[in-house]
C-alpha cells in the first residue's frame, strides 16, 4: 500500500507536539510495510535544513518539501478581511509548493493520501484534480475551537472582536473542508464529538495520539524532588498564557512552601518577561536538548492551559515517564485518565495549591500517580497498536451518509 502524507510542518526532528504525532504515525505505518512519500510545507518560522536530517525513519521513506512563506503581515491581515477565505490557513498556500505536489501525484498513484491538520487542507484541490486516493484528513484539533477559547479570555475589546472574527470564518472553512474528505481521523472522542455537533458527514474514528515507549526509559534514581516543571514551546499562543497566569496567581503562594522547591520552565521561544521573573526558585532553561532527559530529573509537572483543543502531547508524554501531572481539565481535554489516580485537575489556583502542597507533604502520592499514568498511556497510545488499526481503516471502503 503507498500513502502520502502532507504535513504544514517538516516533522523531524520530533521535539515538539505536532512533528511528534506526525513521526510516530510515520514510524507505526512503516512497521506495517506501507510505503510512504511525505510532503511537507516547510515554513521559515519552523524551517528546519533537509540536509542536516540524521534518522532512520527518515532514511525509510520518500521525501520532498518546499520553503514557504506563512508569517503574519498587518497588510495581508487587512487584505484578508475583504476575502472569503481564512487567514489563518490561507498563509500556508504556495504555488510553488501546489506545483510540487501536483509533479508527485502525476508520477506516483497512491491508496491514500492523508492531510495532516488544517493548514495543509488549501492542496486539497490539487490532489483531488490529479489523484483517485482515498482522502483522510487527521484532525490533531479543532482550530476554530482554539481562537474561540482565546477571543473569550481576550480583554481588550478590539483585539476579541478580531480574534471572533477569524474564529467564525475558520469554523466555516473547517466544515467546509472537513465534508470534502473520504474519512476523518480525530485525535480524540471529544473532537469526534464536536465535529458530529457541528454538521460534519464525514465518516470518522478516533486515533489519539501515538508514543514509542522503547524512547521513555525513567530513572527513578535521577528525580529531584521537591521539583515542579512545564514543558512547552512558547509560541503557542496558549502555552504562553496559561503559564503566565500560573507564575501570577499561584507560583508566589506555592514558593513560600518550601525554600527547596524548585520550579523549572522549559521550550522553545521562551519570552524575555519570563527570564526577567522575580523568583529565585524560579529556573527558566528555555529550550531544551532532551526532553526525555528533562522530565526524568523533575517530580511534578504542571499543566496550566486555559485555552486549546485536540489532545496535548507534552501530557502524554509525562504520563509515559511516570509524572504526576497537575492539569487544567482544558488541558487534559481527550486524554484517558481520572482525577485522584494517574492525573490530578485543577482548574483554580485554589486547587493548584491544594494539590502541589498535598504532593509536597506525601511524597508517595505523587510517586503512585505517575506509576498509574504509565500504566494509562501503555495501554491507550501504543503506536504499534496504533498503526494496525490505522492500516485496517485504510482498506475500508466508506460512504457518506
């Protein structure tokens, strides 16, 4: 069986959520012999040199991608607001790169060919034209969901009705785009769910996110404890706000607990303002090499989103390397878990405080809720589990309802 994949983003290396969903599903399928060609938009803010990719997955499969120009100009924005098209997707369309794939599609046939999120859904046209693939789209999120919990926590009223703005128009493009396709892949029960409510035919089934576990080795020995840590690239909108709000209203309170405690941030594109923050428990690394090594050395991982959708990868991912894990239900969205055994929620600084000082005070809570966590994510994220049951729905034939 030959699949294309097309991604917005180079995939490798897998350092961050989205390159990491991508890899896995790349890695899964070849386990299951399927021959893969990989067409990636290759933007300048993500740009990633070809030349200077050393991996056997990437060793494995066809490849080819195209620079592209995708950043955000006040002049595009303003152009934008007189078209019927999304600016939020539109960016990633480059006639360059819609020739590219054009070429491939003429030289090869393939039995599927799946688009990876919406950003790369405008060359949907373009593989319909040339192509009699089956056409999978893999919903990582819902991205209209995404800038509307934004435009409601957006307090200068301008900026909201801007944000409400793209978000309606996005929410029309999703749907649109979402019935053009054969089969959708929702990356959780809850997303499944959303697009159902929403009007979407399409035939759809649920693969959530998929981890190596040969990759997640723990070593107890290696764990400081007291330790707090967030994991997370700061050019997402939401991982910026949420951790903000966690450093405002909660970090003051939890540092006076212990003068051992320690709380480490860590991703790409950390912000100035959080070096700059007045703590000296307070440790900000930026980005990071390892982050499997990373998270092996710290105790408890603090995930204060208050925006997003889809599945969060850094969660699973933590769960993997037995982390007790204190999370807002938003961020925990589509994750498999329950409260009080291999997560703790808390969606208030009240209850952040409660249960980071509970974890403090007995050491063997949080040490019981990682173990449980591992057990959770083996069980419902194995990629080659995941592969299989992606492979028997390719051969599927489906017809809309």
């Amino acid at each position: 069986m030959k699949v294309l994949i097309l991604t917005h983003r180079v995939p490798f290396p897998a350092n961050s959520g989205y390159p990491i969903v991508v890899y896995n599903t790349i890695k899964g399928l070849l386990s299951e012999n399927i021959d893969i060609t990989l067409f990636s938009l290759n933007p300048f803010k993500y740009r990633v040199d070809v030349d200077d990719i050393y991996d056997p997955v990437f060793e494995k499969i066809h490849f080819d991608s195209r620079i592209v120009h995708t950043d955000i100009s006040l002049w595009g924005a303003l152009l934008n607001i007189f078209s019927n098209e999304s600016y939020n997707v539109s960016r990633y369309f480059d006639e360059e790169a819609a020739q590219a794939l054009e070429n491939i599609l003429r030289e090869h046939k393939f039995d599927v060919v799946q688009f990876e999120g919406l950003y790369v859904a405008p060359y949907l046209s373009v593989v319909k034209s040339h192509s009699q693939a089956k056409l999978i789209y893999r919903a990582h999120s819902i991205e209209s969901e995404v800038w509307e919990k934004l435009a409601l926590r957006e307090k200068f009223n301008p900026k909201r009705r801007y944000i409400e703005f793209l978000a309606r128009r996005l929410k029309n493009y999703e749907l649109d785009q979402i019935n053009r396709f054969d089969q959708v892949f929702a990356i959780s029960e809850q997303d499944r769910q959303s697009l159902l409510k929403s009007g979407s035919d399409t035939p759809m089934e649920v693969f959530p996110v998929a981890l190596d576990f040969e990759r997640y080795k723990i070593d107890a020995k290696k764990t400081i404890f007291p330790t707090l840590f967030h994991l997370g690239a700061m050019d997402m909108t939401q991982n910026k706000e949420g951790l903000s709000w966690f450093l405002d209203e909660i970090w003051p309170d939890i540092e006076k607990l212990s003068g051992d405690l320690r709380f480490y941030i860590a991703g790409k594109h950390m912000p100035q303002e959080f070096f700059d923050y007045d703590s000296d428990n307070l440790i900000v690394e930026g980005e990071i090499f390892d982050a499997v090594e990373f998270m092996n050395s710290k105790a408890i991982m603090i995930v204060p989103l208050l925006s997003g959708s889809g599945m969060r990868v850094k969660i699973i991912e933590g769960m993997a390397m037995e982390k007790c894990i204190i999370a807002t239900t938003i961020a925990a969205e589509g994750i498999q878990c329950e409260h009080g055994k291999d997560i703790l929620l808390a969606d208030s600084p009240d209850e952040f405080y409660r249960h980071i000082l509970q974890c403090l005070t007995q050491p063997h809570k949080w040490r019981d809720i990682g173990v449980n966590a591992r057990q959770t994510v083996v069980k419902n994220h194995d990629i080659l589990q995941t592969a299989k049951r992606m492979v028997e729905s390719y051969k599927i034939e489906l017809v809309k309802v």
